[in-house]
C-alpha cells in the first residue's frame, strides 16, 4: 500500500471515511472533527502543567519533536532509556491528569475501529514542527500488547509510516490530516510505524504545528 503523496499538492483532505491498513489497523478520516474544540483545549490544560519539551534518547540523540504526557503514565526517554514513569522529571510532580475529551475519544475511536472495552491510562502529546520527524519504532514499552494503540492528528498533515513486523519490511506512505485517528492492534500491534519529515503546510487554526497524541494502556 502506498498512498499518493501528491494529496499533499492541493487536493481537499476526505474528511470522512475508513483507510485500511491492515488486519486489525485503520485510519478514520475526521473522527475527532467534532470534538477538536475539547481536544485543543485538553492540551492547553495539559501543556500549562507539563510543557512541551526536548528528550534525549539513549543514544545520545535529541529528538526533534516535542513532547508531554497526560495520565497516570508518562513516556520518557534519557541516557537511561526508554520507560513510562508516574512523576513528570521535569517538575517532580505527577503528570496532569487526561482530559476527560481524550479519554471518550480513545475509547469511541477504538471500539469504531474492533477493539470495545478500551481504557487508557496514558497520553502522550507530540509537537510537530516542520521537519519534525519520527523514525520507524516499535511501541513495546507497554506491558499489555492486547490494548491497541490509537492515534490522533491534529493541525498540519503529514505522512504516516506503517510498517511491518520487522523494521526492513516495507512501509506504508499514509498522509493523515487534521481530526484523523490511526487505530491498531491485535495482530498489527508491535508494526514499525513512523513520521515522516512534516512540511511547512500551515493549518488554518493551527499554523505551522502539527499536535499529535497517542493513547495507550501502557500499566
């Protein structure tokens, strides 16, 4: 599967609708559509608590996207590698709570899409800016395989990488726009997926940020 890139060169995005990735991994065109309003003031809420910040990998790298957390777990990384943590290192305190929006929207989105029953205990909240990138990973941090993962877009469009089970396999080019959700799980749970450079295409409401956040069953 390769999307066409050139969706990016002027067409309107679908604003509705289901792209199948995989057995058990879709996009929902503006699923969150009607909800972006709760969603972009969850993330104020969050952000004036635990800013947005630049973590260090294990390797030494900077990671050219910001982030933060919400729930009772948060995602770090640093010389010491990659783990959840309930105490944001930042300020030594526990990670904002998830806004109630996020958590209706995790758990709506992932039954839409198989997987009823879902309850999120983390968020993590990402900051694109343009050329942001994320490299091709597994999420295996979690101790619950079993729970999917579901991703939401919002602001500028970019190009979501969704690859296989092993990280040479080939990935999947998939543009994402403002209100989509990436869902995936079960059999596609541990696939390699990835961001792409973000181009400088300003949203409307938005400019030239792309905010992503991604909710997990990680304890």
């Amino acid at each position: 599967m390769a999307p066409n890139l050139d969706l990016f060169g002027g067409d309107a995005p679908p604003q509705q609708g289901r792209l199948v990735l995989g057995a058990q991994s879709v996009v929902l065109r503006g699923y969150a559509l009607p909800m972006v309003a709760d969603l972009l003031a969850g993330v104020d809420a969050v952000t004036a608590q635990a800013p947005f910040r630049h973590m260090d990998t294990p390797g030494g790298y900077t990671m050219s996207v910001a982030l933060t957390n919400c729930g009772e777990l948060g995602w770090t990384t640093d010389a010491r590698g990659y783990r959840y943590s309930r105490i944001d290192p930042l300020s030594d305190r526990p990670w904002p709570a998830m806004p109630e929006a996020f958590g209706q929207l995790a758990r709506d989105a992932a039954a839409a899409a198989g997987f009823p029953g879902f309850s999120p205990d983390a968020c993590l909240v990402n900051r694109y800016e343009p050329g942001s990138r994320l490299s091709l990973h597994q999420d295996k941090n979690e101790r619950d395989y079993n729970a999917p993962i579901v991703s939401v877009s919002l602001g500028m469009p970019a190009i979501f990488l969704f690859g296989g089970d092993n990280r040479a396999d080939k990935a999947a080019r998939v543009p994402v726009f403002h209100g989509d959700v990436v869902v995936w799980g079960g059999v596609d749970r541990l696939r390699y997926h990835g961001v792409m450079p973000l181009k400088d295409l300003p949203h409307p409401r938005l400019g030239s940020q792309r905010i992503n956040f991604t909710l997990r069953k990680a304890g």
